[in-house]
C-alpha cells in the first residue's frame, strides 16, 4: 500500500533524523544559517524520473539511482560560510564529491553546490528507517540510502526557489526568449554582487570598531558568529 508522504510517519521521522545531524554538525562551528530538510512527494518522484529520461540519463534499479529522496539544505549569511561548509561536510562524507558547476566570467548562471551523503553515515537507525519505507513507496527500486546536501546563501536562496519552480522544471516555455533568459540570470549575479558586499560592510564595521577600540563590536561584526550577548570579560578587554 502506498502512502502519501505527508502522512507517512517514517518519513517525518526519516527528516528528523537527517535535520537533527546537520544542526548539531554546524552548530559546532557556530555560523548564522538557517536549515530545511523535506522529502519528495509523490508528485514530485514522478517529475524527477521522467526528466531524466527526457534527458536520456535515466534511472534504473541496477544503475544510476535517485539519490535525492531526502533534500536537505543549509542557507548561509555570509558567503565565505558557504565555503567553509562545503570542506566541512566533504570531510564528514568522502565517498562522494561536492557537484561544483562552475561557469565562465562573463556567463551568468547558476554554481551547484550539492553533495551527495549516505544514510549510513549518520547511524544505523536513519538506514534502518528508510530500508522499511521502501516498501511503502512508489518507485522504491531505483532510490539509493542518501540524501543530497545543499549549499546556498540567504541572497541566492530566493532566486533559486523561483528558478526551480518556474525556469528548471518548464525550460520548454523559455525557449527564444534570450533576452528575458538573459535579465533572469543577471539577476544571481546580482546577487552574488550583494554577497560580497555584505562581507566588505561588516569588515569595514570591524576595523572602525576596532579603531574606536570597541571590542565587543569588533568581535561580532569580523568573526559574524553566534554569541552571547553578554559583556567581555575584563582581562580579554585588557589583553
């Protein structure tokens, strides 16, 4: 019998487990971020499978599998964070290699940052899980025990979503249309332009507060991590 997914305990359970690893995992390092973790509803299963047979890649139970059942996605404050993310999570899953598209200077597209991650080494239990939800899916045969990590920063995050949405999964409807193509896309370097920016206003915050011999300040604004409010201690304002 097959269930919905959003009514199938296991699944949410499935998510939880997934959400909770990544949270404690960069909690450690303590960055601004924020986390979503979902899995792929019915509807958008079937999506998946018949694009990539429209682009003659597709899926099979003794080849490529679908290795994206559970998404899960970190978006940075800063860019810079995105980086340190990216050799953070490579190191915890070296099986496999952050996807990483690069394009060139004077082509605005959008930069993969995806890492594939196997179940198994986030415990026994999340494998376990997905093993008895197989049965209850459709398609079950051609999904891997991963889940896919994503990388974004909070300024790219929204132009994906809408890209997603309305660009990727409808490329027919863009068609000849350069010009609009063209404008979407310069848009995210737009945007990359604001990621860059954010850094130099908060470094420039950092040394005039340093210079005010605000240090306090100071230390929030260069390291832009999660600290308490709390005043510092004398001997650290001392040294």
């Amino acid at each position: 019998m097959n269930m919905s997914n959003s009514i199938n305990p296991g699944i949410k359970i499935l998510e939880k487990i997934v959400e909770d690893y990544i949270r404690n995992a960069v909690d450690s390092l303590g960055i601004m971020y924020k986390i979503f973790v979902r899995a792929k509803d019915p509807n958008s299963i079937e999506g998946k499978i018949r694009k990539k047979e429209d682009d003659k890649v597709p899926y099979g139970s003794n080849g490529k599998k679908m290795q994206d059942f559970i998404g899960a996605r970190i978006v940075t404050y800063f860019y810079e964070d995105e980086e340190l993310l990216r050799d953070f999570f490579q190191e915890k899953f070296p099986d496999y290699k952050f996807e990483k598209q690069e394009t060139g200077e004077t082509i605005f597209e959008p930069q993969r940052r995806n890492l594939v991650c196997q179940l198994s080494k986030i415990s026994p239990e999340a494998v376990e899980i997905f093993e008895e939800l197989k049965p209850m899916l459709n398609h079950s045969e051609i999904m891997d025990s991963t889940f896919e990590l994503q990388l974004r920063t909070v300024f790219s995050e929204g132009w994906h979503e809408i890209d997603h949405a309305l660009k990727y999964k409808c490329k027919e409807e863009w068609n000849g249309l350069f010009d609009e193509s063209r404008m979407f896309c310069g848009l995210l370097a737009t945007l990359e332009t604001a990621d860059r920016s954010l850094k130099k206003i908060f470094d420039d915050l950092a040394y005039k507060h340093y210079k005010n011999r605000n240090w306090k300040a100071m230390l929030r604004t260069k390291y832009r991590l999660h600290f308490e409010n709390k005043n510092i201690r004398d001997e650290i304002v001392s040294l």
